[in-house]
C-alpha cells in the first residue's frame, strides 16, 4: 500500500510539473526526464459509432457510478440544496504520463487512479449545478507537450476526436432547452477550445451555454476569442460567457509562456505574439479584476490522493493583471506541486473552490431566469 501510495505521489509531481501549456517552456529540462516517446506516431483507429452509448466511457455518467469522484465533497461544505438542472461536460486534464505510446490506452488502471483524484479536486465544485458527464479518452501523453516533433501535435488532435466523439453522444442525451456547462482544466481546457470553435460557435447550441470554464490554458482575446462564439464573463450573474484563468503568486514570473504563447497562431489564423489573455476573476464572476481575500468563500485544502480535504475561506485574493494572468498574492501553502515562477497552476481550482461552486449555480438560475423571460 505504501508503495502505491509514493507510486500515486511520483506520479502528481510529474504531472503537476507538466500540467499542460506551461511545461513546454521547461522543455530541456523535463525531456531529459524521457517522457516523450521513442515511437512513431501512428494514428489511432477511430472508436466505434455507439462507442460512448457504454457505461464504461465515462468516469461519470450523469452524475451516477459507484464512487463518482465528481460528487466528492470537501468535509465542511455546505449542502447545496436544490442541485441546479444544468448537464456539466467536464473533460479532465492530463493523467497519463507513459512513455509506451502517444495517447494513452483506454482501459489503464494507474491512468484511472490519477484521472479520480484530478475530477475529485476539478469537477466537484459543479455538482452543485446539476449531473456531470466525464468522458474517458485517448488523452495526448505528457511527453506530446515535451516535444516540438510534429508527433505531439497529432496525439493532441487524436486525443480532440475522441472528446469531440463524447460530447456529441453527451448531446443526443439533453432532451429541450436543458442548460449547458462545458468545463475543463490544462488539456481538457485546450479540447474544449476546439469544441467552442467547433460546436458551439454560430451553432443554435450557443444559446443553451451557461458557462465555458476553460481553465488553465491561454485564450488569447484578438486572436481566439471572436472565434469561439461566446464572450468572457463580465459579472456574475451572466450567461452563456467564458470564464478563464491561470493562477500565479507573486512575484510571478509568467516570461517565458508569453514567449512560447507569441510564436504561436491563433484560431483566427493570426499570430498571438503581444495579445493579452483572457482572465476572469473567479472571486467574482469576472465583474471586476481584483477581488480581496474576504470574497473568497473557501479555498480547498486537501490531502495528496483527495481523500479528506476542508474549506479555508478568505485567505486568497485574486487580480488579474495587465497582460490577463491571475495573481493571488503572497504564497500560500497548498501543497508540492507548484511550479517554478510561483505557478499555480495545479491549483487553479481548489484555490477558488467555493467561488467556483457557487458560480456554476448563480450562472444557471440567471439563465434559467433569463429564458423565462422571453
């Protein structure tokens, strides 16, 4: 057992180092790690049709299963009671760290393990809007972010058509008007990106959008945000907006994904050297830039596997800063995993968990509200 444990732990630090966007500008360093598969990419075959219409794609399926990590609650959080109608499509960030191939196996037990504890820190705080979708799928290995080899792209794209796959099963299943919310977190967020590019903007879904909760990946506001159909939050009792942000202590040094994100192009063919970021203050619903520790209704403290955790509230502001990165102050004491630059990214979540949860369900009765009127 003990084993196991440090086995889990090894792998959190690993995956904390290499959450998502960020890791790239660390890149030396961490492929000398070996990470990055020896293989050839090959492409992956397509999963059958009716493949999602099974139990088993899915860590959680409407809210159900045995032991849904995404209904994990915090010891001292308050019941929330009615639970909002909304159907959340949650897709989970990076959990396989594998070097055996490019986009990890569908049936893994270690990849199962680390995706539980990442929807019981991630994905909890939606439970109180409503039931949670969590697909499983062919994720791009942490070494596809290692890497500039055209191999890394291709996982990445593999992994999208299996979310893209997910998604539209989790569609056939949301009978009327019943409201929306996508959320994700490091690659989960860069698939929902796509999935706003592609499913949402100028498409008669965009009016059942809630909330988008793309956190822990860039957006950037000239040159992917016109594209994605939905606008950034400006208050909190907005709907159909996105919310977004990459958390950082100060002083924080942000240089060198400025640097990585300029050399890129946007979706809107664009080059995003220079553009600022979309940040939404989670503390409050992105009405205003900076929020003071007291607007924090509790930030999660938990355990390494997420076993046990409470809820410290007003200890952690927020701002965002002129380029759109959001900072919270001082250090604070959340655990190992922060990264170099005091990036927090990690814990984009847990930081604001309350705010978090109680922005899902305002956002869902404003639109529930919202609807009504018309």
């Amino acid at each position: 057992m003990a084993r196991k444990f440090l086995y889990v732990i090894a792998g959190l630090i690993v995956l904390a180092i290499a959450g998502a966007f960020v890791i790239r500008i660390y890149q030396d360093e961490l492929t000398a790690m070996a990470f990055v598969p020896e293989t050839e990419f090959v492409k992956q075959e397509a999963l059958a049709k009716n493949k999602y219409e099974e139990d088993g794609m899915w860590y959680s399926l409407a809210g159900k299963r045995e032991n849904n990590p995404t209904l994990w609650q915090p010891e001292n959080a308050p019941d929330i009671n009615p639970r909002g109608p909304a159907a959340i499509f949650f897709v989970h960030p990076t959990s396989y760290i594998s070097k055996d191939s490019w986009n990890a196996p569908l049936q893994d037990a270690e990849v199962t393990e680390r995706t539980n504890i990442f929807l019981r820190g991630l994905a909890s705080p939606f439970a109180s809007a409503g039931e949670i979708w969590a697909p499983k799928y062919r994720q791009a290995t942490v070494g596809a972010f290692l890497t500039k080899e055209p191999a890394g792209q291709k996982a990445l794209d593999a992994a999208y058509e299996d979310v893209l796959q997910s998604f539209d099963r989790f569609m056939e299943q949301q009978q009327g008007d019943r409201p929306i919310i996508l959320a994700g977190h490091s690659q989960g967020s860069r698939h929902l990106t796509y999935l706003l590019r592609d499913r949402v903007a100028g498409k008669p879904l965009a009016k059942r959008i809630v909330a988008a909760y793309v956190v822990g990946w860039p957006i950037s506001i000239t040159s992917d945000l016109d594209t994605l159909g939905l606008p950034a939050c400006s208050g909190p009792d907005e709907a159909g907006c996105i919310m977004s942000w990459q958390s950082f202590a100060e002083p924080a040094d942000y240089k060198l994904i400025i640097d990585y994100f300029g050399i890129t192009e946007g979706f809107n063919g664009q080059s995003r050297k220079d553009t600022n970021i979309v940040c939404t203050n989670p503390l409050n619903g992105g009405g205003l830039p900076d929020a003071q520790a007291e607007e924090n209704l509790g930030t999660l403290k938990a355990n390494a596997l997420l076993s046990s955790g409470e809820l410290i509230a007003e200890e952690v502001p927020a701002r965002c800063d002129e380029r759109g990165f959001l900072l919270i102050g001082d250090p604070v004491d959340m655990g190992a995993y922060v990264l170099p630059g005091n990036n927090y990214h990690v814990y984009d979540y847990p930081l604001f968990w309350s705010n978090v949860r109680q922005d899902a369900l305002r956002r869902t009765r404003a639109f529930l509200s919202q609807n009504a009127a018309k």
